[in-house]
C-alpha cells in the first residue's frame, strides 16, 4: 500500500514543498514510492491521470491542491471507482 501525489508545476516552490514532504514520509514509512504525477493546479489536467489510476488498486491519491482533487475524483467517479473522501 502506498500514497500517490499528484503534484503541481516543477517550478512552483509550493508544490515541490508538497512533493518532497510526501516523499519523505513515505521514505520514513518504508511505503513504496511511486513516481509523483504532475498537473498544473488545473482539474482539467490531471483527469486523464485519475483516469490511469482508476485501473490500478488504490490505497490513497495526495493531491497538491482542492482543484487537482476534484478533477482526480471525477476521473475516478467516470470510471466507475468508489472514493471514500475523509
């Protein structure tokens, strides 16, 4: 089990301060890291990645923003995923 991210812009210093942070707390968890997908704060762009994750298991998607977050879960609900939101 491990926590994907769904990062904003490289050359935002706000998202590379998310993406280091989970990267490090999964290092410290001992979770497998997988590569963070990126976005550009936009729903829009980061729906065709919430559609490729919805073909894998899931234990959790981190998002770096409320707009990101909605755009996964609408990718995740057009493909026929239930998402527990907390």
């Amino acid at each position: 089990h491990t926590v994907w991210h769904i990062a904003g812009p490289e050359d935002s210093p706000a998202a590379e301060v998310r993406r280091t942070t989970w990267e490090a707390n999964l290092r410290t968890a001992g979770a497998p890291l997988p590569p963070a997908l990126r976005g550009d704060w936009s729903p829009e762009s980061v729906y065709a990645l919430g559609s490729a994750l919805a073909k894998d298991p899931l234990t959790a998607i981190f998002a770096a923003n409320d707009q990101m977050a909605l755009g996964v879960l609408r990718a995740l609900d057009d493909a026929g995923r239930d998402v527990p939101v907390t």
